[in-house]
C-alpha cells in the first residue's frame, strides 16, 4: 500500500498566484492536485512550469472566469470534460480522470450571487446537471471516487463564523444544502473531512477579501472533498491547509488536502 493524496483549491486565478502556487506545490508534492477558478485558456496555462515539476496536467479553462484543471504525478487517464449533457455549455466547471487507480473529478459549483436570482436558480439546476452527469460517469458503489472542488455551499452550522448572520442566504440556504445533499445521496458519497473531524467548529476554508476576514478568522467552509464509500474506508486523513491562506496575495480560498492508500 502507498498513501495518496488529493489537494483541492480554488487558486482565483492560477497566473496571478503562480509566484505562490509554485513554492507550494514544490514543498506540499500532493499526487493529484483539483484547481477551480484558474481563469486562463488553456493555451496559456502554465504548463511548462507546473510539469517541471513532475506533473501532467488537465486542464478545461477559460479567459477572466471559471476554469479547472487536474495535476496529477501518478498520471491522467480517461479525462473527460464538462457535464457532458448535450445543453449548452461554456462555463468550463467540471473535469474528471482516473489518477492512480482513484476516479478524481474537479468541480467549481456556480456561486448563485443571491437567493432567488437568476443565477441561483441556475445554480440548483446545475447541481441537478452534475449529480446526473457523475451518475452516468463514474461507479461510487465500486471504486474509490472523489469529487472535489469549490462547492459553494455549507453543510450545516459548524462551517460557518456566525450561523445567524448567514442564515438563508446565499452559500448557506436550505435549497442549496438539499442539493448537495441530494448529490451525495445518490451517489452515496461522504463529506470527508467531516467524517474525520465530526464535533468540531471553526474550520474554514474561504474568507471574503472584502471584509478582513482573514484576520478575524471569519469563514465558511464550502470546498468539499466527497468520498465513495471505498474511498472513506481507504481515507487516513483531510486536512485544511490554513497557511496557503495567509500571506501576501493570497487566493481568499485554502486547499484541502485528503490522504488514503492505494
């Protein structure tokens, strides 16, 4: 048995974060690596530099929004792209691929802006488009699956610095949980890092750059690590890496990190 691990981590724009992104990965040297929010084209990705590193990439982006994209040292095998439904699709949010024998797929969730516009209605439809697209693309009941990424959405109380100042709004509504939830029950996956820390608070992994909430350690944890159930057994640890977030021109989002054998 060898231990892999699984970095997650909404970067809120690769390039910009390459100067910290790279000393990072140098140190950390996760086997796979999900990026949401790379914000490039994939011809402009920064592949040279990441690869000399000892990784290949996968990469579904796009210019100023969006984008994903799987690094991985144990190598990419059947990586697909999108939600694969035949709807229109250009938001570049999701790709998937086999990594060291573990099914890895990369999600950025749409954010909804507010309850009850446009866009969060567009957001529980898409959730509704992603559980039906890992129904038809990976086996959760078999394999070791993780979906990954930037969820947009809190489980419950504990992943959130003040419960009554978000409650029912956008990241913390219940249509929002149901949908998560809805995805999980249906391909039985775990919230991971719950499953390893259940009774504890105050574990974060966004804090908004517009309010200094870094500082006040005034978070929410909305990037997730979903499990199959082969996965949780094969799970030896989650982790949220907290000093990725601190710094100088930081992304306002901190990795997390999932180990289990292989």
């Amino acid at each position: 048995m060898s231990e892999l691990r699984v970095a997650t981590w909404n970067v809120n724009s690769l390039r910009a974060r390459m100067p910290r992104f790279l000393p990072w990965l140098e140190a950390k040297r996760p086997e796979v690596v999900c990026l949401q929010e790379t914000k490039v084209v994939d011809e402009l990705f920064p592949r040279e530099e990441i690869e000399d590193l000892g990784y290949e990439c996968a990469v579904h982006g796009r210019k100023t929004y969006n984008g994903v994209a799987i690094l991985s040292r144990v190598g990419l095998e059947d990586v697909q792209k999108g939600l694969g439904d035949g709807e229109a699709e250009d938001e570049h949010r999701v790709i998937s691929a086999d990594c060291g024998g573990v099914q890895v797929v990369c999600c950025y969730v749409v954010n909804g802006q507010k309850v009850g516009a446009e866009r969060y209605d567009y957001k529980l439809r898409w959730f509704e488009r992603l559980t039906s697209r890992l129904e038809r693309t990976v086996d959760t009941a078999n394999e070791k699956v993780l979906v990954v990424g930037d969820y947009n959405v809190t489980f419950d109380e504990r992943d959130i610095w003040n419960p009554d100042q978000w409650r029912g709004k956008i990241l913390c509504s219940e249509p929002e949980r149901a949908a998560l939830n809805g995805l999980m029950q249906r391909l039985d996956l775990t919230d991971a890092f719950r499953a390893m820390h259940p009774d504890e608070g105050d574990h974060y992994t966004w804090w908004d750059f517009r309010t200094f909430a870094w500082k006040r350690n005034r978070g929410l944890r909305i990037d997730h690590v979903l499990a199959s159930q082969v996965a949780m057994q094969a799970m030896t640890g989650v982790h949220i890496d907290r000093e990725a977030r601190d710094g100088e021109k930081p992304s306002d989002h901190a990795p997390v990190i999932a180990a289990l054998e292989v």
